[in-house]
C-alpha cells in the first residue's frame, strides 16, 4: 500500500559558510521572485534582501579586519538564517493548501521538502454532529494565526451563507435543518492574508 503525507514540510539547508550562505539565499530569493504562486510573503523578499545585502558587506568588512567585524557579520548571518527560515514557513503554509501540487510549489521557491505523517488527513471533512441539526467540520489548518469561515447552502449549492467563524480548523455547526442535504465549504485566511478556499461537501444532516 502507498501511504500518502498529510501534508508537505519545507526544509532549508542552509550552509555554515557565510560566502555560501549569501550565494544560497539570493538563489532562493531568485526563485521566490519568479514564483507566480508565492503571494504576498512575509517576511517580504524585499526585507531579506536588504538582510542579504547586510551580511555581504559585512563579510566584506570581516574580511578587510578590525575590531568586532567577525561579530558584527555573525549577527548579520544569524539575521539572514531566521529570515530564511521565516520565509520558509510562509512557502510550507501557501504550499498545503493544494497538496496535490504542494511539493512541486516548494520546489519553485528553490527548497526542499521532507515526509510527513504516513496517515493521510482529507483537506475538508464534514460529518454528522452529535445532536440533531448539527454537523462536524474540519479543515487542515492553514496556520496558529487563521480565521476560519464556514459557508452553508440550504437550497442545494445555489446560495451560501456565512454560517459562523472560529478560530480553530475543527468545530461544530448547530442549527441546521434536520433532514435536508446542505452543501458546505471552508474559507480560511492566515497571517499571510492570503484566502483559501475548500472543495465544496454535502452532507444530509441528522
């Protein structure tokens, strides 16, 4: 049996050597320019450009000698590395919302992923609640700072309403009419405030 990820984890590999760590983070911030899926990301690559351009002239002055300039680049490299990493999570963030392309989405951004979880979890499942009226709805959850709207259609996907919002990727839906077959959808926007948006489900509520 082929067991499938949950979901993607990027991986950076970044270099101890700062001439190569400078050479590695503007390759990335090449390929995160000429990436058309990537919006919006945080931190922006302007910002880690200029963070970039920091630690390079102080590789140079390292280089050149005097007192606390060994110092000072190590702080510029360390400023790189978590700016790197940073950016790296937003790419793992934008990339899960579509796992079937996920991967390949890292991969343009210039990095790496690794295996996940061997158990495969649906990007959006709806099932019944445990009271009449009410159903459970679950999306991957998109990051620890997303808003999560929860759509509903009574009149068989025609229409949708805003049935509630939380901040959780999990919950349950009250108050919906017993018997009939409602459609569902999740909109969720992370940090990064870019809007995702779930398959549609329908479910015959209990």
């Amino acid at each position: 049996m082929t067991r499938r990820q949950n979901r993607v984890f990027v991986v950076l590999k970044l270099p101890q050597s700062v001439p190569a760590l400078i050479t590695t983070a503007r390759a990335i911030l090449d390929r995160c320019r000429k990436h058309a899926g990537l919006k919006n990301p945080k931190p922006s690559l302007a910002e880690v450009t200029a963070l970039v351009d920091t630690l390079s002239r102080a590789e140079v002055d390292k280089q050149l000698g005097g007192h606390g300039k060994r110092d000072a680049r190590d702080h510029a490299a360390d400023n790189v590395r978590e700016a790197l990493q940073a950016l790296a999570k937003c790419v793992e963030t934008q990339a899960n919302r579509n796992l079937a392309t996920a991967e390949s989405f890292v991969a343009e951004a210039g990095m790496s992923t690794r295996a996940g979880s061997s158990r495969r979890k649906k990007p959006f499942t709806v099932k019944p609640g445990p009271v009449p009226g009410s159903v459970i709805v679950e999306v991957i959850a998109v990051d620890d700072a997303a808003l999560y709207r929860w759509f509903c259609s009574l009149d068989g996907g025609k229409t949708f309403k805003q049935w509630t919002s939380t901040a959780q990727s999990k919950t349950t839906l009250t108050g919906l009419p017993s018997g009939v077959e409602v459609h569902f959808y999740c909109e969720a926007t992370g940090r990064d405030g870019v809007p995702w948006t779930s398959e549609t489900l329908t479910l015959r509520v209990k």
